[in-house]
C-alpha cells in the first residue's frame, strides 16, 4: 500500500482524507507537481515561489517551511522504497462546515504523495476542443484543485483520435494544451501565449524562456492564433514532468520534429 504525508505524519494513503474536506467536497485548495531525483526536488525554490504567491491571495495559510516540505518528501520516497518520481503537494483550505463561506481559523491540509512516471513521453497529435480556458478568471494562472475541463478536453481528444488537446480562451486565441504550456517555433523566433491568455505560469514556461533569450532566439509572449498553430515549423509543450514534448501536428497540419532551435532547447533542458 503507497505511503502518503499529510500534516506532518507519513500515513497510508487509503482513508486518510476527512470527508469534510474542502479540498474535496468543493475543490478547494491547489496543487504542485515537481519531480525529485537524487535527493531533491528539481527547481524546488520557483515551485515554492508560485505556491506561497498562490496560498496567499487564496488566504490559505500553512505552518510548514520549505525544509520540513523538502524532509518530508525525502522520508516519504525512502517509505515508498523509489528514488526518483513525481511529487505532488497538495493543499487545502481544510476541514468546515457545510457551504462555501470560509473563516482564516481554518487548518489546511497539506499532502505529499508521491508516483513513479516516465518523463520520456512520445512525440502526440492535438486537436481543438470545446472545452477553454477562463482568461478573465484571476484563478487562470493558479493550479487550483478543479481541472474538470481539463480532464474533459483531453478525453474529447483521445475520442477523436488525438494524444492531447488544445485548449482556446475566451476570445478564440490559444492559451495551452490541457495540462502544459505551448510554444511554437517560426525560424528564429519562439512564440508562446502571453500569460494573459489564461495559461498558467509554468516553471518549465520561465526556464525555456531563459534559455531562448540567452542563445539570442526573438521571443514573443502574445495572442496565438489557430492560423499561427497551421503556419509554424515545430510546436513543443512543457511541464515539470515532460519537461519538454514534441508535438507531431496539429489536427490536418504537421510539424518539423527535428528542428535545430527546438532541439537545441532539448538539450538544454535535460
């Protein structure tokens, strides 16, 4: 039975949720995905800074530093017998009563859990959905608890035929694929939704940006359109996990897998 950490105590994971929970019954609370290896938990320090930026503007509030999170996460693979793997910390605004009013005297839970996953992922297919993201929502850019449409638009893909789903904002422009941001590539310049197009603000996002800006690559972060993902030589995705993954079209439209600038970004990557 997998081991999981929640305020404070490694516990088995089944039944070590309170029904109560409003992470649960109203999908309250957010999440991060990080991966660890060797010890630590890669770019631990801009994950750590999404997640504190997040709990606060959301006034939720927990008791734990970032050394209790990062020691608890070394107990808990040392529990579960891995080496390296997927963590996700999840938070919630904890326990209440029924309804959705809140009071700050709430105590969140805070759980670890950790899986086994192969970041090596095979170049997909994507196609549009119904399903969008809510550019005017302030709660765009934070990994909160409800990826409902998420979840419905990647299983309208897989219905179609597809390995993966882009997802349009409001105004039509695109904003990501359902759970990682999206960058094209048009000779020398790296194009990539602008954060106000909904998408969230990956750390993965953050570092290929660093990455083209130092090997010189004109950057645009903007609104793309369904005619910039027809006319572009080669469209990856990224995410903590994936870290970088090629995409080899867009619905009718196929993309270059061997291109050099996205190559090069590859390499840097790993």
């Amino acid at each position: 039975m997998n081991k999981i950490w929640i305020n404070g105590k490694i516990v088995d994971a089944q039944n070590a949720i309170s029904s109560s929970d409003r992470g649960f019954t109203l999908g309250d609370g957010i999440f991060e995905t990080m991966y660890f290896d060797n010890g630590n938990i890669e770019l631990f320090e801009m994950h750590m800074i999404r997640l504190k930026s997040t709990l606060s503007f959301l006034y939720i509030n927990i008791s734990y530093s970032h050394n209790d999170l990062i020691n608890a996460t070394r107990k808990l693979f040392e529990e579960n017998k891995l080496s390296c793997g997927v963590v996700r910390l999840t938070v919630s605004r904890g326990c209440g009563k029924r309804g959705i009013a809140f009071n700050n005297e709430l105590k969140a839970t805070v759980v670890i859990s950790v899986s086994v996953v192969d970041r090596f992922q095979a170049p997909v297919k994507i196609c549009t959905t119904s399903y969008i993201r809510n550019e005017k929502s302030p709660l765009s850019s934070f990994k909160m608890l409800n990826y409902t449409d998420s979840i419905m638009a990647f299983n309208d893909a897989k219905m179609k035929g597809f390995g993966d789903a882009l997802m349009l904002n409001i105004k039509g422009n695109v904003s990501c694929t359902t759970t990682a941001n999206i960058f094209l590539i048009k000779g020398n310049n790296l194009i990539t939704p602008s954060l106000k197009s909904g998408c969230l603000p990956g750390i993965i996002r953050s570092v290929v940006l660093n990455i083209a800006k130092k090997n010189n690559l004109n950057v645009a972060e903007t609104d793309v359109k369904i005619e910039h993902m027809k006319t572009a030589d080669s469209v990856f995705i990224t995410n903590s996990i994936i870290r970088l993954k090629k995409i080899i079209g867009f619905e009718d439209t196929n993309y270059d897998l061997e291109n050099k600038v996205m190559l090069n970004i590859e390499k840097e990557l790993i």
